[in-house]
C-alpha cells in the first residue's frame, strides 16, 4: 500500500505537469517510455543493492511497478482535453488557475482513474514479485514455499485467494470512480 500510495501522490501531479508544461512533458515522457519498456523485475537487484532486502524495498519494487502508469495516463488525460472548452475559457477571460480547476482536472479525472486501476494491477504484481524474492513472509512467498513442498493445493489456493484480493480491490477502486466520475452520465 506505501508504494502504491506513494505512486499516486508522484505520478498524478508529475502527469499532470507534464501536460500543461510541454517542454516537462517531452523530456519526462522519454524517461517514462523508457521504464515501462524496461522488465520490470530487472530493477530488483538494483533495489536490492541500494535499500536492502526488507519493506522498504518492496514498497520501491511496488511504486515502479505502478507509477509510469498512473504518470502516464494523468498526462493523457490533459493532453487529451478538447480544445475548444480552452477557447471557452480564454474567451471568458479566465485565469491559468480556472482553466486548471475547471476545465483540465475535471476533463482528465477519467484518464487518471482508469491509470490508478491500471496501476493497481501492476502494483499487486509488484508486490507478489517482491514477495516471491524479498520477504519471508506475505503471500508470494506462501506460494514459494508451497511449490518447493510440492503442496499444489495450498499453492493455488494462495494464487487464487491473491486474485479475489485484487478482484476485490479493483471493485472497489471501480466504483469509487464510478462515484467520482457519476457528473459525466
């Protein structure tokens, strides 16, 4: 959940800036295409070299997994804001901050939604990554443990209690955007 939140709290504003400030935006995004091009789990022995191998790793191993998403799509999101509505604004003499507020956030807010979902299912692969290597505890480990016993039963029942726990987070997730996004129906 750290670096999970923590990936919100960076990617949403980062995305943000790089699409109202183009130059942030062409620079960032070639470091962001880089890192979602990147396996992933090729970082985890960087990580594991620079913080050890304990929770605070996990938590970097899951904000990497997450953030270029959430970053990503929050960019998109006001990159993706109808010109005209802009127009609209400028013609009604309204502030950088206005346009902001009212226009941009609220045009993105579908976008960075749907990268925070996104994001969710890549951060419970982070974390099963990280506790499959890092932890002696958590369910990726369980699954380890399971397979090298040869106790497939436990295994699977691991590997699906671990998809209802993202099923139910994803729920939940879709219907608190389902609430914040109710304006658009």
């Amino acid at each position: 959940a750290l670096g999970f939140g923590i990936a919100i709290a960076v990617g949403v504003p980062l995305g943000l800036v790089m699409g109202v400030v183009r130059p942030v935006g062409r620079v960032a995004r070639i470091y962001l295409d880089l890192l979602i091009a990147l396996p992933t789990a090729a970082l985890i022995p960087l990580v594991i070299l620079s913080f050890g191998i304990n929770i605070l790793s996990s938590a970097v191993i899951v904000f990497v997994f997450s953030v270029p998403f959430v970053t990503m799509n929050a960019y998109g999101g006001v990159r993706d804001v109808r010109p005209r509505l802009l127009e609209m604004a400028r013609a009604f003499d309204a502030s950088r901050w206005q346009v902001f507020v009212r226009i941009v956030l609220p045009s993105a807010l579908p976008m960075i939604l749907a990268g925070i979902r996104y994001a969710l299912s890549r951060a419970f692969v982070g974390l099963i990554v990280a506790e499959l290597l890092l932890s002696p505890f958590g369910l990726g480990r369980l699954i380890m443990a399971s397979r090298s016993m040869f106790e497939h039963d436990r295994m699977f029942a691991t590997v699906l209690w671990t998809l209802l726990l993202a099923g139910v987070a994803l729920t939940a997730l879709a219907r608190l955007e389902g609430r914040l996004l109710r304006w658009r129906t």
